[in-house]
C-alpha cells in the first residue's frame, strides 16, 4: 500500500490536505473511491474519538486494488470561517467532493470510468446529490445512510436520546417541542425567511430547507446506477427497522439496488458494544477497526460493476 499527499481544492479558497491510497502492485489503471464524512467537523480519517473508519476502509480496500482519495473536511479546517457564512451542504460538503471526484480522474493509476462515490452517515445522505451535481460516479456506496430528511433524522434522534432515563426524558421532550416547532413550515418558508431564522450553534432553518428538497431515495430514483445500501444492525444513530427498512420499501421497484446488513456491526460499521445512544462515548471510545467482510462486500461490489 501506498498513501500520497494531496490538496482538495488546491488554490482555491478553501484547500483541503487528504490522501491518496493506492495499492503497492499497479499492472492496469484501479477503480477508485472518494469518501464523503458524515455530519459535523471531520478530520480526513472521519475519526470519531477512537475509530478511524476512513482509514480502515482507504487500506483494507488498497488491499483489493482499490484505489481511494480521503481529506479533512472544510468545517474540520475552516470551522471559524465557515460559522461567518451562511453555509449550505454544498459549500461543507458538496463542493468538495466533486473536486476530488475531478482530482481522482487526473492521477494515472486511476480508471477515470471507474470512479465510485462512498459515504457514510450524512454523507450517504448526500452521496446520491453529489453523483447527480456532476461527480458522474460509476456507482454509489452508502454506509449508514438514511432516506429521511435531516430535520426528521434530528428529531428520531432526540427522542431515542431520552429513553430508559425518566428525567432526561422529560428534558427531551421539551427539547423536542422545541426543535419541532423551529421546524413547522419549513418548505413554506421563503429562502430569505429560512436564512434569518436560526436552528441551534448559527445554523440556519436554510440549511435544512437547502438539503431537504430532496432526499436520497429522491435522487435515487431518478439514476439508474448501481447502488450498494449498508446497515449495521446494532447502530442507534441509524437504525434496521426504520431507515434501512425505509430505503428497501422507497426502492422496492429500483433496479441496480444491493442491500447488506451486518447484525453485530455499529454505525461506524465494527463490532457494536452497547446498544444504548446514551453511552455512545463509550461505544465510540473503544479502539475496533472494520473487518474484512465489509471490506470485501464493498471490494466486491466495486470490481462487480467496473467491468
């Protein structure tokens, strides 16, 4: 294996410091993934306390003839700046990912028909936007990802934050009053209307407005490209019985659609300790890395569709 340094962006306003992960034998150009983070700042590794998925995915698929292009996200780099802004997914993340979709197409050893788009949580979220914004991927991977909208997803999560504990459940219900009153409207808000009115920590209402017009099953179901939806059974951000279950009744009738399920896997896709959102710090703060068949099954369904 071998990992390069490269600059997302590179004189631009906002250059980004990534890697790109190539394996050690090249005998013919490698199809290639560009990884989109999840929500918030995010360093290029989408480090999460003690998991690194990022990294874990960039060697293990290096370890199958993959080549991969990961890089610190602009909110991780920029955070001061970018809370000056009114900023859209587009300008966080969007962007960015269409520019090393760009950059991945121009390195020698990259198949530039075969580029892949793999992102996990929010980033699955998005990762059908960024194929249809013009990343003209040649599939797409969705780890954690969810068919719901992002004011939905917040508000599911705010509840479930609050169960099994009686008093800050009382305390999440008024919060989720709240935040679900903010939201009332919100697709019959003027633009202007949505910019001025405030979520929480300078996040507008546009925010959610912007990304919310339509969802990922939306996107999906105006592409007929391949796409593999990966779940893991024990992860309480994202969950079996709602979100996957969702996708799988949205795109029932979508062809090109794989689906996986890893039982004993977290959101960030290893082996889940609790179960419980109220000891995610817990959860996350075990050093795990992820295994070989999530490896593979991404591996495999990359090489499936680059013929």
């Amino acid at each position: 294996m071998e990992s390069r340094k490269i600059v997302i962006g590179e004189g631009t306003e906002y250059p980004l410091n990534g890697l790109l992960t190539l394996p050690d034998d090249i005998s013919s150009p490698l199809p290639a993934v560009v990884m989109v983070h999840g929500s918030g700042p995010s360093n290029m590794d989408e480090k999460v306390m003690k998991l690194t998925p990022f990294k874990d995915l960039a060697e293990g698929l290096a370890g199958h003839g993959i080549a991969s292009i990961r890089y610190d996200k602009r909110t991780f780099v920029y955070a001061r700046k970018m809370k000056k802004l009114n900023v859209t997914v587009r300008e966080e993340t969007i962007d960015d990912a269409l520019l090393a979709a760009d950059l991945l197409r121009q390195i020698p050893e990259v198949d530039s028909g075969n580029i892949f788009i793999l992102g996990h949580s929010m980033g699955a979220m998005l990762a059908p936007r960024i194929d249809a914004d013009g990343a003209n991927a040649k599939g797409l991977i969705l780890m954690a990802g969810t068919p719901y909208r992002l004011e939905e997803v917040v508000i599911n999560q705010l509840k479930r934050s609050g169960e099994g504990n009686p008093v800050l459940k009382a305390v999440v219900s008024l919060e989720n009053i709240i935040f679900s009153k903010k939201f009332n409207g919100l697709y019959e808000m003027s633009d202007e209307e949505a910019v001025k009115k405030k979520f929480a920590g300078g996040l507008s209402l546009y925010y959610f407005k912007e990304m919310g017009r339509k969802t990922a099953s939306d996107y999906l179901l105006e592409s007929n490209k391949p796409v593999l939806i990966m779940q893991g059974g024990k992860d309480f951000q994202v969950l079996t019985d709602d979100d996957f279950i969702k996708f799988k009744e949205q795109l029932a009738n979508r062809d090109n659609t794989l689906y996986r399920l890893y039982p004993n896997l977290n959101h960030c896709f290893v082996e889940a300790i609790y179960s419980s959102i109220l000891k995610a710090s817990k959860e996350y703060g075990t050093e795990r890395h992820i295994g070989e068949e999530v490896i593979c099954d991404i591996a495999g369904f990359i090489k499936d569709n680059s013929k």
